[in-house]
C-alpha cells in the first residue's frame, strides 16, 4: 500500500512508519518539519496543514491507498485536509480518543456510549480543555467527507518507548530507582493501556484488511491491576523495591494531582471519571487487535528511558521529595 500519514515523526507517527515499513508498504510523511526531524527511510512533503493553500500544494495530483491523521485536534483544520484529500485517498484513518466520551461510568463503556458535543461555536485556537469534545468534532467532519470509507480508532492511554507525555514511563522509572514507593489508591484498581506499537501494528492491519468502523483501542487483554503493573515493573527491575499504597482520600486530602502526579490515577470516588478504565475492547479484537506482554512494554520503556538524558525534565510523575512528605503520612 501507498500510505500517507500526516504527521508521522512524533510517538504514534512513529511506530505507523515503523509498522508500515516493516510489512512492506510506501509511506509518505506530510507535517512542517518542525517536531523531529524529517525520518530519512521515506519521503517527506512539508506543508502547514491549517492552510488549505499549502495542502493543495504538497498533495498536487498524488494518489495514496490510505491516510492516517494522527495529528488532527481541531475540527476546521482537519475539514481543509479532509477536503484536499477528497479523491486522492481510498480510506481516511482518523486518531481520535476515548476522551471524546460524554462520560466514563462505574459500568465501562463501548464504542456505541455517548460522545461530548463539539464545542459551538469551534474556538480558534487550540484549547487542551476541550480536547475530548474538539475529537468529537473531528470525526464528525471525516464521516461527513468521506462516509463509510472512514475509520476511526479512539485510544485510551498510549505507552511505550518515545512516549513524550512520562504517563506510563513515570512508573517503570520510579520503581527501578528503588527504595519505597508511593502507590496510589487500591491495589486491586484496574488499569488499562495500549502499547504504542501494537496500536500502530493494528492500525496497519486495519488498512489492510479494508477495515470500516469504530474502534475503542486500549488494553490489555486481560484486565491488569495496578498493584499487579507495579509488581510487573518490580520484576523486570530486578529489585526489591517496596509499595506503599495510600487510600484515595489520602491523596486528595494532600491535594496530590490525578495522572499529572500521581499517572495512571483517578480517585474511584470521582463519579465521572474512574470509568475512564472500563473501557470495552470487544470490538477491536473482534477485528484482530493483539497485544505483547505487559513485561515487555514495561522492559523496553525502562530501556529507552534510562537512554534520555539525566537531566531529563519528568512531564508527569510525583517529584521524590513530595514523595517523601507524602510517605510520612503513612
């Protein structure tokens, strides 16, 4: 296949080229060289996609099989790139979230649960807070262009080597730095998240197969715990590193930030929002979605983190000496 993906150089971008490369297909990259690097193994076509001028210019009378946007936030943006595609792409593939749901109960949710209604009217510039509602507006926009040739996959939380977010990362870091460390809530909470290369290797199957649809994409397979998680990165850490859990209200009481702080943690108490890791993927692996073990994402997110710099300034993550308040609690 000839595949086109805007963006392409950042995370999820990444592992699409490396999955697509690897099972033989063409990949082009548009974006404005401006987040990494142009990759060197496929062709780049540089352009601002917010301008319908530069779009029309890159694209000319170029064809491809498929478009992956990983890129697109704001619905107007993506209509001029939805549009300057229109005849030169077979499927639209469009990266959305599960943020685009109106709401996470205690029950789960599926792909058929309610989505946020896009913001009205559309703010001009990016707004992060309004992240989930603008996706919903994006999809809406690709199924009116392109109809049944879309496909639209809604990640949870996406891990891995080359995640710039440190959401997963904090955690296999932490726990190999040793000592004791705080853990969040419950042990017998349930988590769930998707290794960024086995989304981009589904993805890429996806467009093979022709696939049309909506796909929530998370996981694992089987539902992990976030004391089994930790325990996992214990493992493959090698030490004996100590947990000490405190209780939600604990944390709150402390005013510790969910998933900016303390990542991969919602208080069960917030009754919007600790849903958000029931999602059901039925669906997706009804459609082939395959997983590689939890010890393996946690291993070589270790290995790729221990590569950055030791100056490396954490994203997301509880800094040690909060952490050592917070211990003394206990």
């Amino acid at each position: 296949m000839k595949l086109l993906i805007l963006g392409g150089t950042v995370f999820v971008g990444r592992a699409l080229t490396d999955a697509a490369l690897a099972h033989g297909h063409q990949v082009t990259h548009f974006n404005r060289g401006k987040s990494a690097p142009a990759d060197e193994r496929i062709e780049t076509l540089n352009g601002d996609r917010t301008e319908a001028a530069s779009l029309r210019k890159a694209f000319g009378e170029r064809r491809w099989d498929a478009v992956i946007d990983t890129s697109g936030y704001m619905p107007q943006v993506v209509r001029r790139s939805a549009e300057a595609l229109r005849g030169k792409v077979s499927r639209y593939l469009f990266v959305s979230t599960i943020s685009a749901y109106a709401g996470f109960g205690a029950e789960g949710f599926d792909e058929d649960s309610p989505l946020s209604p896009a913001p009205d009217p559309l703010p001009e510039v990016y707004d992060a807070a309004l992240y989930g509602p603008l996706k919903t507006g994006c999809e809406a926009v690709v199924r009116e262009i392109y109809g049944d040739r879309v496909t639209i996959v809604r990640p949870g939380l996406i891990v891995g080597p080359n995640d710039p977010t440190d959401r997963f990362t904090y955690w296999p870091a932490r726990v190999a730095n040793g000592g004791t460390v705080l853990a969040p809530g419950r042990r017998e909470r349930l988590v769930q998240f998707i290794d960024v290369r086995d989304l981009a290797e589904w993805m890429v199957y996806l467009l093979e197969k022709d696939v049309a649809g909506t796909f929530i994409a998370t996981g694992p397979r089987k539902p992990i715990t976030m004391g089994e998680l930790l325990d996992t990165c214990r493992t493959v850490a090698g030490l004996d590193t100590r947990f000490e859990w405190m209780p939600d209200a604990a944390l709150l009481e402390a005013k510790v930030a969910p998933w900016k702080e303390m990542p991969l943690w919602i208080p069960e108490s917030d009754p919007t929002m600790h849903g958000l890791m029931g999602a059901s993927i039925a669906r997706a692996l009804a459609q082939g979605l395959k997983f590689r073990p939890v010890a393996q994402t946690v291993a070589d997110t270790l290995a790729w983190a221990n590569k950055r710099p030791a100056d490396h300034v954490w994203k997301a993550g509880i800094t040690p000496e909060r952490e050592r308040e917070l211990l003394k609690l206990l």
